[in-house]
C-alpha cells in the first residue's frame, strides 16, 4: 500500500510539474524566433515582452529619458492558462526614466485566461490581431495608448478592476460584447475607426467614454450601465444601437455629436440624462430622444 502511494504521489508530481511553464522559457522561445502555443499551463514569474534579444533604442531626450522596444515577430498563443506573475508589455526602469515597450508583429491570443497580477500594454503596437476572450483580468488591465491595427476581441472577458483603454486607437473591428466591467470602463479619448460592438457588455462602474471617438457602427444593445455612463463630447458618426439598454445612473451625453442613424427603442434610463448641447444631425436630440425611446 505503501508503495502504491508512493508511485501516485510521483505521478501527481510529474503531471503537476509538466502543467507548469516557466515565463524565463517562454521568452527563450521568442527569442529562438520559435512560436508560442500553450493550453492548460500555469506560467510561472513575470513573463516579460519588453527586453528581447532585438531590443533597441527608439528614442532618446538627451540622455533624462530613454525609450526602449522589443518586436515579438512570432505568433503567441494562449489557451485556458493561468499567469502567475506579471504580463508586461511595458514598464519603467531608472525611477520612471527610462521606458521599454513591446511591439507585436503577429497575431497574439489569449483565451479563457487567469491574470492573477498586472496586465500591462501600455504604448504597445499591435500589428496583427490581438485576442483577449473570455479571460479573467484580476488587476488593472492596462492597455492605455495602445494601438490595435488589426482586429481586437476583448468579448466575454471580466475586468476586476479598471480597464483602462484610455488614448488607445483601435483602427479595426473591436468586440467587448458580453464584457463585464467590474471597476471603471475607461475609454476616455479612445479612437474607434471602423465597428466596435459591447452588446450585452455589464458595467458595474463608470462607463467613461469622454471626448471618445466612434467612426464607424457603435453597437451598445442591451448593455448595462450600474452607474453613470458618460458620453460627454463624444462623437458618433455611423450607425449607433443603444437599444433596450438599462442606465441606472447619470447618462452623460452632454456635448455629444449624434449621426442620424441612431436607436434608443427600449433603453430603460433610471437615473437623470444630461442632453446640454447633444446635437444630431438634422434635428434636435432632446426631441429625438423623446419620440425614440
């Protein structure tokens, strides 16, 4: 009996410790210009993107700042892992001097799964498509000034604490659809240049989409708001669907720019709407909104 504990024991281990990858080996990947495909993986350290062997210098202010990137040229692939670490697409060194970016030149996937600590991609440039679905983002998810040239997935994902997506420009279809915000949504100057879908999104905070920019079809139907949604100064100039939507708190359209194209049938408003200086083309919002709802 003895020993057939001690061979299950052995066993357990060596399933456990093939379950495990650490983050330093995945790096070594990137750099032997080998791809990255991982399914049911704990990744163990900080897996960093932003000092690889092809690192360089991209900018320099006369020796007080100095900005670094790295180019991850292979697809990377990620599927029902859990990151036990930091995932840094960006970071500061020489007390916030000095900054290291990575840029990814291939597609980068992550679905169903577990950030346990920071998600940074702050700068990043995403020339390929960028998937983030069904994950679990347990910090502040930090995507600010991050270009997505390519299609962007971020549907089904849970953000337990601020999604920051602030200046980011997303030049491509963008889905957030059944996305659940658990702290601040901020989109604030964000740049939507073709569709960008969050139907059915969930936002138990602030949805802030201050001075945001929507080029293309902007799809909300059936979006929650828990909070205020704050649409002031944005703009909207293609098909826009908020309908059957539930805003408990302010709505915000204060300053907002409204193509003619735009739906409110069913959208339930508990809380006051601020329409100073809304405008849609060719008629008043106020009026529009009243014989719409």
């Amino acid at each position: 009996m003895k020993r057939l504990v001690l061979i299950l024991l052995i066993f357990s281990c060596i399933l456990m410790a093939g379950k495990r990858i650490s983050a330093d080996k995945i790096i070594e990947q990137i750099n032997a210009g080998r791809k990255v495909e991982y399914v049911h993986k704990t990744i163990l350290g900080d897996l960093d993107f932003t000092e690889l062997k092809n690192m360089r210098q991209v900018n320099s202010s006369f020796g007080r700042h100095e900005e670094y990137a790295s180019f991850i040229e292979v697809p990377i692939y990620f599927k029902d892992c859990k990151f036990k670490g930091d995932v840094l697409g960006y970071k500061y060194v020489n007390g916030e001097y000095d900054t290291y970016r990575a840029d990814f030149q291939a597609d980068i996937t992550f679905i169903n799964c577990d950030f346990k600590d920071e998600t940074e991609f702050k700068h990043s440039d995403f020339e390929e498509k960028a998937i983030f679905t069904n994950c679990t983002f347990s910090k502040e998810a930090n995507f600010k000034h991050s270009d997505f040239e390519e299609y962007c997935d971020f549907s089904g994902s849970s953000f337990e604490n601020e999604a920051n997506f602030k200046h980011a420009s997303m030049d491509e279809k963008a889905s957030f659809d059944k996305a659940v915000f658990e702290e601040e949504a901020n989109f604030k100057y964000t740049d939507f240049s073709s569709y960008v879908r969050f139907a059915s999104a969930d936002f138990q905070d602030e949805g802030n989409f201050k001075h945001t920019s929507f080029s293309g079809p902007a799809i909300f139907k059936k979006s929650s708001f828990h909070e205020k949604a704050n649409f002031k100064y944005a703009s909207f100039s293609d098909h826009t669907d908020f309908s059957e939507c539930i805003i408990a708190g302010l709505t915000n359209f204060e300053h907002t720019d409204f193509c003619q194209d735009l739906v409110f049938k069913g959208t339930i408003f508990n809380g006051n709407i601020d329409a100073e200086h809304a405008r849609i083309r060719g008629g008043s919002f106020t009026k529009f909104l009243l014989q719409n709802r």
